[in-house]
C-alpha cells in the first residue's frame, strides 16, 4: 500500500518564471522509507511543502494515507509530522516548555501534553536539559528537540527535510539511530538529504531529484549499478605514475584517471584484474602505497546522472522557455 503518493507536480514562482517541480512524481510504500537526494534548488523542499498541506501545487495531484493534500489538509495533518531544515522551536522558552506548547497547539490537553513531553524528552536523551532554554542548546539537541516535536501527536508518516543539515559528524550519527529507531516503530519516512551517505544508511528506496523531476530511482545498489562495475585504483610514488598507468590502463583496457598520485580506471573481471596488476606492478618493480577495488558510490550516481556534485547550490532560476527561447 502507498502511503504517500504525488503524481505530475508543478509549482513555478515569480509569476511562473522560476519552476520548482517540474512534472515530479513519487510515491512511498507504508512502512519504508523514500530518500530523496539532490542538491539545493531542487526541488525536494517544494514536494515536502506540498504534501504537509503548507503548499499548493499549480497542478498535479496528491495523496497522504489516501487523503487528498488539496482537498482535506486538515485530515493529512492529523496524520503526519513534519520536521524541516531549520529547527522551529522558541529559543527563549525551555525544551520542557517547547514540547508542552507543541501538546496543547495539537488541543491534546494539559496533562496530555505533560506527559508526552516527557516522554519525548526521555527517548531522545534531553531529560537533563529539559529545563533549559533553548538559546543554550547544541546544534544537535535543537534538532532533536525539533524531531520530537514532530512526534507529539505519534505520526504514522513523517516528513523530513534535510534533517541533519548543520550537524557534526558525531550529530548526524545520533539523528541516525533515532530515524531508524523510528522506522522500526513502523512510521513510514519521506527524507529529503543532500548527503549521499545518508540515504545510503537509511533509505529502503532513493529518489534522485533534480531541476524539479525525478531523473532516477531505485535503491542503492540498483542505482550503483547504472553507473557500471567496479573500479581499480592503485596509489603509488610520483615517479612510478607513467608505468603504472601504462599498466592500469593496459589491464583495464580503459583509460585512466589520475587524482593525485592515484589512478583510476573501471574493470569488467574485478578480482583477475587486481591480480594481473600486482604481478605487473611486480614484474616492474613498482611497490604500490594502496591497491584496491572500489564499488561506485551514491557520488559517482549522482555526478553521472546530473553532470554535477550532489552539493552544488543553484544559483540561477531555471526559466520556462516562451516561444522556444528561455
């Protein structure tokens, strides 16, 4: 069953100069979870807008748990939580006060909204800071403190927009083990992300984005496969670089890429190539520094399917083309 569904979406501003989606279809099984990647200007904050209720597409059509966002917004919001890229908390109030304000502003009650409160403070390890103003907190506990308001009212589907834009290494990792932990609960998950790693770590399904379309979709591996097989890359001393690129590519029967003192090339027969190559480097007495075969990343996906980094900012409108001039 699809719990989320958004068919032939568009939305353009600046009187329809500018185009945010541009045809966008998508869809999420109950109980997975769709990660949607591409770079800012995409558009992945535009569809998450539209299906929370806060938007309104210029056409297309779509669907929450079968409810149409248009139609009935106030029904999809009783059903979903949605946590964007800026945390939406007062700074000048308490986490404690946050999470209670957020109770009551969903009408579930004083005690109601106490209770959750706590409760939501306790799973996500902010009860010894429950107390304190939010001006006080870390990057990581504001967006924490954002997800769990998200929560108050026990979504069975939840919107995530970049959700750990902003966080240190060791904060995205805790916003991971919640987001799975979440999933496992059985909340079915749209995240929109512009780190490749972590769609790789969380999505069950990815959908590439970008210009305002989907241009790919599939899961991690599938979408690696598009890209080809596997690759062979050697590091070796500079003075040893043109040998071993006459090798590299010799063995490959491809040309090599050079970064550095490290060189590159794809291979159909991983394994017998990697070994060909050390008794080639051998033969030639050429002591490699690392030595090894890559699968290509979510990176090398997004770059082969777009023509551009997943991180690249759009700058420029993308402008609708009149009488076939843009």
């Amino acid at each position: 069953m699809k719990s989320v569904i958004a068919e032939h979406l568009v939305k353009t501003y600046s009187k329809g100069e500018v185009v945010a989606l541009n045809d966008l279809s998508l869809d999420v099984e109950e109980g997975t979870v769709l990660g949607v990647l591409g770079p800012n200007g995409a558009g992945k904050t535009t569809t998450v807008r539209i299906l929370a209720t806060l938007l309104k597409p210029d056409s297309g059509h779509a669907t929450v748990a079968g409810i149409d966002v248009i139609k009935h917004p106030d029904k999809v919001r009783e059903l979903i939580g949605l946590s964007g890229q800026y945390a939406a908390v007062d700074e000048t109030l308490t986490g404690w006060d946050n999470l209670v304000m957020f109770g009551r502003l969903y009408h579930l009650g004083r005690q109601p909204s106490i209770d959750r409160a706590n409760e939501l403070l306790e799973r996500f390890d902010l009860t010894e800071a429950a107390r304190r103003p939010i001006k006080t907190y870390s990057g990581g506990m504001r967006r924490r403190l954002d997800l769990a308001a998200s929560l108050i009212v026990k979504p069975k589907i939840l919107f995530l927009d970049e959700p750990t834009t902003g966080l240190d290494p060791r904060g995205r990792q805790d916003m991971w083990g919640v987001i799975q932990d979440l999933v496992k609960g059985g909340v079915t998950l749209l995240l929109t992300t512009q780190y490749l790693e972590e769609a790789d770590q969380l999505a069950d399904e990815i959908a590439v984005i970008d210009h305002g379309k989907v241009i790919a979709r599939g899961t991690s591996d599938a979408l690696k496969k598009q890209v080809g097989g596997e690759r062979l890359e050697i590091t070796v001393e500079n003075e040893d670089i043109p040998v071993a690129q006459e090798i590299v590519a010799r063995i490959s029967g491809n040309t090599t890429h050079l970064d550095l003192r490290t060189i590159s090339a794809p291979v159909l027969t991983g394994s017998v190539a990697l070994m060909e190559t050390l008794r080639a480097l051998d033969e030639a007495k050429i002591h490699p520094l690392d030595i090894g075969l890559k699968r290509p990343s979510l990176d090398d996906v997004f770059l082969s399917l777009t023509g551009h980094v997943a991180e690249e900012i759009v700058e420029e409108p993308i402008k609708k083309k009149r009488g076939g001039k843009k």
